[in-house]
C-alpha cells in the first residue's frame, strides 16, 4: 500500500498557528475533504481538509504544538482510489506537455484559449489552469460584513456553489458561494475581517470545467439563528449577484413573527468548524455549551460531555433544567401597545430569588400536604408571656413555637433531614437541625438560618428570630447567616391566608407554609367547640420523602404544636 505525508497548506499570511483540535486518530479511514486538524491563528480557527483518502496511519503533530506551512502532519495509507488517481494523473503528466498561460488576473481569457477543438489539444485543456479572483457577491448593504468563517483553506478543491466564506450580517448569517469550481490557491482574507461586496476574497485555479462554471451563478445559503433553534433554523436560498437584504428581513421577520423577540448568532459561541459541525449534527446549541479550550474554546470532547451529562440527567430525572428541558421561552410583549407601563429593573435579591425558585420549580417533583394544628393552648400560653417578653426585650409570636416544633418533627422523622445528591445516587443525611425562616424585606425575599433549633429554648428562639429579621430588613445579614439550613418556614400569618403551596427551598427537602389562624368550631365528640386553628402546610421534595412519610412527619407536628408541654421535652 502506497502510503503520503499530507503537510500543513498555505496559511495565507500566518507563518506559525497552533494546531488546537486533532480530528482523527491512528487507524481512522478519511475521505477526501475530510478534516484532519484544526488550527488556529491568533484571529482564526481554520480546519484542515485531507487531499487525500485512506487511512491514518500516524498523527505526526499533537494538540498544542506549533505548525507552519509545510509542517508535517499525518501519514496517510492510500485507499485503491486515490492511489489509482495517482498514477492516472501522472500519466496525464507524462504524455501531455502543459502549456505556459497560467494568469494573475481574474480575467476570464479568450475562449479558443481554453478549449482548443483538436483531440489531442482538448487533452492539454483538461490540464490548463487559469487563476480566477472571487470576489464577495452582492451583499444588497452599503455596509461592511464581518467574517466569522474561513472554511476553505489552499489546496481545498471547490465546486461551484460551496462555500468559501461565512459572513455575518447585525441579524443574518450567510454563506458565500464560489460560482465556479477549482482549486483554492490562496485566501486573502482571515476571520474577523470587514468585506464588502465586489472585494476579492480568494484565488482559485479553475481547470476544463471554468467554462461551464462561470454561466450561472449558484445559490447563496442564508442561515438564521434563534437561541431555542441552534444553528439552522432558517434558511433562503438566494442568487449571489441579486440583493440578499430583503430575503434576510423577510427570514428574520419569519422568525419573530414564530414567537422569539431576538435572534443570537452561533458566531458568538468560540468554538472551530469542526466542533460547530459536531454541535450540528447532535442537535446541540453552543450557548449551553462551556468550553474548556484555551480561552473558553468549545472543544468536541466539551460536545461529548454534553451529551453524556443531558443523557444521565434524563435517566436518573435530576438536575433537567430549562434548557435541557426545552421549555419554550415566553415571548416579551409591548405591554406599551395597551396602556401606560413603567419598567422596574428587579433588585439583586429578587433576581437571586426568581433564579432560586425557578431552578427548584423545574428540579424538584413537588408535592403539598395540608393540615391544622389546634393551637388554642398555645396561644394561651404564649399571650400570658407577652408582658415578661417585653421585659426580656423581644416578641413572642408563634414563630418559635412552630421552630420548636420543626425541630422536634425533623429529630423524630430524619428522612426530612436529608439532601439529595445531584446524580441521584446518595441520599446526605443532616445530623444538625438549622432551621431558615423566609423574612419579606424592601428589597425581596431572604432566608436567615437559625442554627442547633433542637437544642435551644423558646426564649433563645425568640431573640434570634427578631434579630434575625431586624437584620434582614436592614439588608445587614451575612451570607454565612443565609446558608445551611435543613428546613424552612414561611410564615404569612400575620397577612392573611387560609393555604399555600410554598416552593420547596432545594437542597431542602421540606418547607412548611403557615397560614393565618382563626377561631373554628371542631367537634370534640358530644359538642362543636371553639378552637384556635392554625391552617399548615409542607411541600416536599418527593424524591426524597413520600406521601407516607409526610403525613408522620405532619402528624408528629401538628401533635407537638397541640400539646405545648411536649415543646419543653
Ligand atoms: N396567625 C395569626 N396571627 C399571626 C400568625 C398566624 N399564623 N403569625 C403571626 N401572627 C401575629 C403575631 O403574633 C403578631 O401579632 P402579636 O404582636 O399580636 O402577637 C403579628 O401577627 C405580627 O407578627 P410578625 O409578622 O411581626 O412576626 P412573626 O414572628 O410571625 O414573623 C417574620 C416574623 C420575619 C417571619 C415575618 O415578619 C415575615 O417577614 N413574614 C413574611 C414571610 C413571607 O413573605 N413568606 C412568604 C415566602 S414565599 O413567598
């Protein structure tokens, strides 16, 4: 077997570029075309096309080594074909003389040049090759277009209507065509430069076929992008000499029209042609794709993690957030179009909270459980301390009875006490009770943690609570005092309410929601008697605890909060 070192082409200007991605491996059978390697430059990342086909028998360079033109790259073993052509081809050489009409203009030269009528000339004429310019189609905009692509490199063969460029429009990206095919000999423009129509972009050698090549021109792809529909969402086909701007618009209002108020381009993502294409064909968008290349670049292993993380998620049901949920964003809406607005920008907190809520609303299966506590003693007993309360310099509301109580209720019933790992393999069990207590402030919602509840006394409780939430409001609590908390308790008593369904505050388990209580009648068996009920609720996160477990849970706290003395145990 006939075996060829392919080299490093032309880098059309740079002398050393780093070879960032390794596209094949010992023993992997590649087509002509097919990319090898990928390199880049300090302004692009270019892929490098096999001009041959067969099969790798060694990498000659590895990721991260510096490259020139000519550097070798990759041994191929030649596959029957292109060994065939091979010889073919020198054959041609031997019998054929060429002659010297080789140009440096993009002139088309005189016809009778290229295709001589005589049989042994019209052989020569498969051999003439005539350097040609392509220069950028009709943009339809007075306006420079950014580069983002280079996908062809020199000594890439071209058909007409391949791409040679990738440019990028304020909302549209496109692909220019070649509108004839051959040999690129050398690019003249590199990724991030500003082209506009009629500019020379590349140097082609055009063989026999220029003539036919050159007739009509081919199609120009237009590509747009929405962040929920990936990298071809979109597309128009359109002449490359007629203006493309109205097509952009009308694919763009398209779009818009579909529900989705912006439009992101992939070119924003880092990451080379070759991990774009992979991103591609799995379906993937490279926004929810950290790279972890040399300054945040998206390798393919980075695409492979994806997948296996997206795909371990859905087995095991943990962790799927909206993204990998496909949830469909909601569309912003010109509420201006209806009456007066005004824009509010949401206060860090809330941002923080709506992050929270959202990220547990999508992870946590959620279910809630009501109940009643009969709290007419405790109320006795709690009232009958007020005036030693405001000798001690607090307030004893029914906070710290309901936080004794959680406490108790988390001692006795420890699979509420739990954390869930993210893989869904290990169940954290807690063996601290640290209670949170959802505080309303100016500036949003926040969670203080009173630390050891179990071990501390009502009093204690009733310090820390109003500390806590004097603290809270004057926006002074330590992320420390925020954090570690087993359990929550967000109480709207004091505002009204008769139920809620609170949302589990994740990694907790549990959550119980107090509402306001009030004077009932409960039947005690001979008589309805009025009672001071007190409406409750627990959400919890049913991978962890189930129905059964809530109601002994529930149970075991709506006991403690009947039976004061038991607080004391
Ligand atoms: N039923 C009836 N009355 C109640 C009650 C209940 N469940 N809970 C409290 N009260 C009473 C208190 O006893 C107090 O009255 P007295 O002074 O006569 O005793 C009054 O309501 C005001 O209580 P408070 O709100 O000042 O104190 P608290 O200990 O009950 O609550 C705190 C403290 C920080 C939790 C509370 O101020 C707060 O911020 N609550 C809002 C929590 C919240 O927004 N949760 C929702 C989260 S999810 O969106």
């Amino acid at each position: 077997m006939a075996t060829e070192i392919i080299h490093v082409p032309d880098l059309g200007g740079a002398e050393s570029v780093e070879v960032i991605e390794l596209c094949v491996s010992p023993g992997d059978v590649v087509e002509l075309e097919q990319s090898i390697i990928v390199l880049e430059s300090d302004k692009a990342t270019m892929d490098v096309p096999s001009p041959k086909a067969g099969t790798v028998k060694a990498l000659l360079i590895k990721e991260g080594d510096i490259v020139g033109e000519g550097s070798r790259i990759v041994e191929i073993e030649l596959s029957d074909v292109d060994v065939t052509s091979s010889i073919e081809q020198e054959e041609i050489l031997e019998e054929v003389s060429l002659p010297e009409q080789e140009s440096d203009t993009n002139e088309l030269p005189p016809e009778e040049g290229l295709l001589p009528e005589e049989n042994a000339a019209s052989k020569v004429a498969l051999n003439v090759s005539v350097e040609r310019v392509v220069t950028v189609p009709d943009t339809g905009s007075e306006e420079a277009v950014d580069i983002i692509e280079v996908p062809v490199s020199p000594g890439d063969t071209l058909s007409e209507g391949d791409s040679i460029l990738v440019v990028e429009t304020d909302k549209a990206t496109m692909e220019i065509p070649v509108a004839f095919g051959g040999e690129v000999l050398k690019i003249l423009v590199k990724e991030g430069d500003k082209v506009n129509s009629g500019d020379e972009v590349a140097v082609m050698s055009t063989g026999a076929s220029a003539e036919s090549s050159l007739g009509e021109p081919s199609s120009v792809q237009l590509q747009i992008e929405t962040p929920e529909q990936g990298e071809a969402s979109a597309t128009k086909d359109l002449k490359p000499n007629a203006p493309i701007v109205p097509e952009v618009k009308q694919a763009i209002s398209e779009v818009v029209d579909d529900g989705v108020s912006d439009i992101s381009l992939g070119a924003e993502v880092y990451a080379g042609p070759a991990s774009r294409a992979l991103a591609r064909e799995l379906g993937i968008d490279l926004h929810n794709v950290k790279g972890s290349g040399p300054r945040g670049r998206i390798l393919k292993e980075d695409l492979n993690n994806y997948v296996k993380t997206a795909v371990a998620k859905a087995e095991f049901g943990v962790g799927v957030g909206a993204a990998s949920a496909a949830i469909p964003a909601v569309p912003d809406v010109d509420f201006a179009k209806f009456g007066e607005i005004e824009a509010i920008p949401l206060q860090k907190i809330q941002k923080l909270t709506a992050a929270n809520m959202h990220r547990s609303w999508l992870n946590v299966p959620h279910v809630t459980q009501f109940d009643e506590a009969d709290i007419t003693d405790l109320e006795d007993f709690r009232k009958s301390l007020k005036a030693e309360a405001e000798k001690q310099g607090t307030r004893l509301t029914p906070l710290p009875f309901l936080l004794k109580a959680c406490a108790h209720a988390l001692v006795a019933n420890p699979e509420f006490n739990r954390a869930i790992t993210s893989d869904g393999e290990t169940f954290i069990q807690k063996k601290y009770v640290h209670i949170g207590i959802a505080v309303d402030t100016p500036r949003g919602l926040v969670v203080p943690v009173i630390r050891d509840v179990d071990t501390k006394g009502l009093w204690q409780l009733a310090h820390e609570v109003n500390d806590m939430a004097v603290k809270a409001r004057d926006g002074k609590l330590s992320t420390a005092e925020m954090q570690g908390g087993c359990f929550t308790i967000s109480s709207l008593g004091a505002i009204g309410g008769n139920g809620f369904t609170p949302i589990v505050n994740t990694p907790e388990v549990g959550i119980l929601g107090v509402s306001k209580s009030q004077i009932k009648p409960v039947w005690d068996g001979s008589a309805f008697i009025p009672r001071m009920m007190l409406p409750l609720s627990v959400s919890y996160d049913h991978r962890v605890v189930n129905g059964a477990d809530c109601g002994r849970f529930f149970t075991y706290l709506v006991r403690e909060l009947g039976d004061t003395r038991r607080l004391a145990l």
